[in-house]
C-alpha cells in the first residue's frame, strides 16, 4: 500500500510543479491555488508512506516520479525539447528509480 500512496504522491508533484509554471509566478488565482493544494497533499501522501519505506527510498521515488513527469508534461504540453541529451538523462533517472525499488527497500 505504501508504494501506491507514493505514487499517488509523485503524480501530485508532477500536478503543482505543471500548476506552478501555469500559475506564472502566483500571480495567476486558480493555478496558484491548485499548486498549494497539490504541494499540501503531495507532501501528506509522502509523509504517511514513509511511515512504512525507508527515507531515502521513499524520498527518491517521489523527486524521480515528479522530475520524469515534469518533463514528459513539459515536452507533450508544453513544447519543451527533447534533445538526445535530456532523454539520456530521464532514461538515468529512471534506470535509478528501479534500482532503488529492486534494492529492497520495501
């Protein structure tokens, strides 16, 4: 159960960090908003999931989750680059997230 609240809790990450950028600085009322919520319960979900995973794995998971779909967000939505180099460098961070959660960290 603790790596599905995880992952609810990285596809909340990814949710603020794509409201923040719409939010153009908190400038911007209901995108502002949505990120604070999506901050609050984000940070609640990894909270109570690491009641059971240990720290560093659950920490990890969350920030590779968040970093992955920020940027497959950025690229589909947002018509952000996907040059060689960036794609190398999500295909590392996910390479990292299964070797964290092979490791045996729960």
């Amino acid at each position: 159960m603790a790596w599905i609240i995880l992952s609810a809790a990285g596809l909340l990450e990814i949710v603020w960090a794509l409201a923040m950028k719409k939010s153009e600085g908190f400038t911007v009322l209901v995108p502002s908003i949505v990120t604070l919520v999506a901050m609050f319960a984000s940070f609640g979900l990894l909270a109570v999931a690491m009641r059971t995973l240990p720290l560093g794995t659950a920490y990890s998971v969350w920030t590779g989750i968040g970093a992955v779909g920020a940027f497959l967000v950025g690229v589909m939505f947002l018509g952000e680059a996907a040059t060689p180099m960036r794609l190398t460098a999500v295909a590392m961070i996910v390479g990292g997230l299964v070797l964290m959660r092979l490791s045996g960290g729960h």
